[in-house]
C-alpha cells in the first residue's frame, strides 16, 4: 500500500524524531523533463511554523492510520503489514488467550538516522467472537497499582486504599491485561511483554512510544499508556492516537491521566461507536484532545470501519502538505536504477462520482514511485496524453532516461451494487528503442476498501512484476 507515512511527533516538549524532505513535483506545460529529477533536499525553512505543526499533525494520524488498519488480520490488513516491512518496519505480533479475553498486540519498529527509533504499539478492534464478549462487560473494576500483581489485585477489589481507586470498562480492562500484562514471556526473560516495554522505556528516556488502536484496539491503547505511566514511564514518552474509541473510564479516571499522557481521540461524524458508553451511562467520560473528521462520500458506505478514518487521514495529510514534501517513515533506501525511469502519467479514467478522488489519486500513485527508484524522472503535463511512442522516447533520452513507464488508471461504477466501483491500473514499461518489455494489469472493487485506497493498492500489487522488468531482481 504506498501511502505516504508521516511524521511520529509528540506534543508539548516532546521533540519531534524525524526530519521532512521535499521531492521535485512532475513538470508543468513548459518545462523541461531534465529539471524533475526526484532527490531529497533539505526541508523548506519558509513555511509557517503554525502550518508545519499542522503537517506534522496529519502525518502523524496518518502513520498511526495505517498501522492501526494492519493490526487486523483480513487481507487489507496483511497487505498493509506486508507494505510496513517492505518500507523497512519490523513487526513484531503476539497474542496471549486468557478465559475473559484474547489479547493481540503489534510492536511496530522502523530505524531511523541518527540511531533514533520510530516505535509504534497497536492494537487490533473487535473481529472475533471474544471481542464482542469484552465489549460487552461493561460492568466497572477498579484501576489501581504499580505492577501486574497489584494491577491484578486492585481490579479484583484487593488493594487497600485511603481514597477510591478509579473505575474503569472491565472487559477493555481484561483486554490490556491479558494482551500485556498477565503471562510472562520466556523470550523476554519470564517479563510480561507490557513489563518489557516499560523497561525499556524507563532505560531509554530519549524514547517515544507511540500507541494507537481503532475501537476497542483504542480503549486498549489508552489503557496500556496508563498502565505504563503507573510503571513508572514519563509522560514525555507516551503517545496515544486512537480511532473511534469508546471511553475506557470514570470521572476519576479521565482526571487522573489527562495529564500523564498526550491522547489524542480522533472521532469521524456519525461514528456511534465513540460515544456509545457516555449513551448509555453517566459512568464513562472521555478526555484527550478530540479531533473530529468528516467521512468523504466514497467512504460513508463503511460506517466504523477503519478503512474510513485511513482513507480520511490519507486526505487530510495531502490537504496540509505541499506536494512533493515527504516524511522518512516511507522512505528506505530507494532501489537504484542502471537509467532513470520517465513515468508518464498516470492517465485517468474515472467514474464521474470519482471527479474528486482524481488529485488525490495522482498524487498517491506518482509519489509512490518517486519513493520506490531513483532516478525518476515524470514527463511534463503536456506530453501525458501524447501516443507518439517515438517522441516520448526521444523525450526520456534527451533527460537520460533507460525506459518509459506509462501509467492508466480507470474506475468505473458497478451495475449491481450502489457506490461499488471497480478499478484497474495497466502500466507499460518500454526500453528506449521502443521494445515493450512489460505489460501487467491489476484490479479490484472496493467492496472492502475505499477508492482511494484501491487505487494505491493496485500500484503495490505491479512492484515484483515492474522490478524484475527495471533488473531489479
């Protein structure tokens, strides 16, 4: 999935870990194809400091967007994982099954420059049977102590305590716990797995551990954050995002960690999930900072389901962000080719519903490209519909190119099926003498995704095809 990643930053104090890049943008009528060379070059020092923390913003939600989709396990979500690793994240996945819940936890790691880390938890929402059984027990335990032991206890009414202990959901309770907290791990020297991850926060305080989760996968991750600050981690290393969350706690609960953690609660229009426990009981208060999105009208057909919120954060970080400018979560070490790469297009072909979706699109699939070789070089608007081959060959020669890659993306709606459309990406790659060398066709409906989506899919799926084309393999 060729997304462009953003940023891992915090609030406050919190230093943001990653620098951002710029890349050439395809040519406009007039210019020479010469001039559009993709490289990095030092982040532009003019931008408004209130529009960079913007930017900054969205890169992040999109980041925690993508790694929150790839923490279910359809086959979005294995694309997603397969996207991460081939962007140089590892994953690392476990599950613990306990009788009142199975826990599921990804730790998602990217090294970045400098030796620095991009650090990622996530947790997966509600797609099995025990997964509704947890968000229905929605009964309060007490949310008290310093390690598992205690934890264990004081939900079970046995910690001594001057004053009331906050109350918190007994099922995202059981959740966390089981997922982090309840069985020691042989690998991880007889630790639970959240008993690791908080040493190595409190052994590493230059560290930034971001959480994230979509609807119960949300509440987890607000809970484990808390979890982790009673064990001591600072504030300063904790950072939650979370999707469609329903609240985790009482009055009590919301006052005490407010303050111990940036949590961040992003809430699409209509969602009914988020406030679904402050509906049905005054026992259950949201707090964090509150981010409310508006689905796009290609996406409204999902109602809660992730896909809506990446493909709205997908949007929102094209909106705040110049194109061209890039983050280095996407970014390893692009694939070197023996000759540039002269992209022509990508030609679109779309679904008049789909009008809007068309800049979104361009850009997803040409800087994808921009991020996968180098050197690439995009051909001048004024030569993207040309059909004379032999100009757009001698086109690549004169910036010194070795093959053309021509791009078309159609989208048509279905006949059956209201707000269905299927799309298909065919790309040609020639040599400079004009020899195909391969053709390779790809599509999908998005009765599981949206439009936006699909089409950047589609791109990820022609990589091995495309690379072993450009002697890549």
């Amino acid at each position: 999935m060729p997304l462009l990643l953003g940023l891992l930053l915090g609030t406050g104090s919190m230093p943001g870990l990653f620098a951002v890049t710029a890349l050439a943008a395809p040519a406009a009528a007039g210019t020479t194809a010469s001039q559009q060379v993709v490289t990095p070059v030092s982040a532009a020092t003019s931008v408004d400091a209130v529009q960079r923390k913007k930017e900054q913003q969205e890169a992040l939600f999109l980041t925690a967007a993508v790694v929150s989709l790839a923490s279910y396990g359809d086959d979005r979500s294995l694309l997603a994982r397969e996207w991460l690793r081939e962007s140089g994240w590892s994953i690392a996945s476990h599950e613990t099954v306990s009788p009142v819940a199975e826990g599921r936890i990804h730790l998602v790691r990217k090294e970045l420059a400098e030796g620095k880390q991009a650090m990622i938890l996530s947790f997966p929402g509600t797609e099995r049977k025990k997964d509704v059984e947890v968000d229905l027990k929605t009964h309060r335990v007490p949310f008290g102590g310093t390690n598992p032991q205690e934890f264990a206890a004081a939900a079970a009414g046995g910690m001594r305590q001057e004053d009331p202990l906050p109350m918190v959901h007994k099922g995202f309770d059981d959740y966390t716990m089981t997922a982090l907290f309840t069985t020691p791990v042989e690998a991880l020297q007889g630790q639970t797995a959240g008993e690791a991850l908080a040493a190595e926060l409190l052994a590493r305080p230059q560290e930034i551990l971001c959480l994230t989760g979509h609807s119960l996968g949300g509440a987890a991750a607000t809970l484990a954050a808390a979890r982790l600050s009673d064990m001591g981690v600072s504030k300063e290393q904790l950072r939650v995002i979370t999707f469609g969350a329903p609240a985790v706690g009482d009055e009590a609960f919301a006052r005490r960690y407010e303050s111990r953690f940036a949590l961040t609660r992003v809430v699409m229009e209509g969602d009914p999930v988020a406030a679904v426990l402050q509906s049905l009981s005054g026992h259950f208060v949201q707090f964090g900072e509150k981010v409310r999105w508006r689905q796009n009208r290609n996406s409204d057909r999902f109602a809660h389901q992730m896909v809506v919120y990446l493909d709205d954060a997908l949007r929102s970080y094209y909106d705040e962000t110049p194109e061209g400018i890039i983050t280095p979560l996407t970014a390893h070490e692009p694939k070197a080719l023996s000759g540039g790469l002269y992209v022509v297009g990508p030609e679109l072909q779309l679904d008049t519903h789909l009008t809007d979706d068309a800049a979104y699109m361009r850009r997803s699939l040409t800087e994808s490209l921009a991020l996968q070789y180098a050197p690439v070089v995009f051909a001048p608007a004024s030569q993207q519909a040309a059909s004379d081959l032999p100009s757009l060959m001698a086109a690549a020669r004169q910036a010194g190119c070795q093959s053309v890659l021509l791009t078309h993306l159609r989208a048509e709606g279905s006949r059956t099926q209201e707000g269905v459309y299927r799309l298909s990406l065919v790309e040609e790659l020639y040599d400079l003498q004009g020899h195909l060398l391969t053709m390779q066709s790809h599509s999908m409906t998005t009765r599981d995704m949206t439009p936006l989506e699909a089409a950047s899919c589609l791109q990820f799926l022609g990589r091995e095809e495309r690379d072993h084309a450009l002697g890549m393999s």
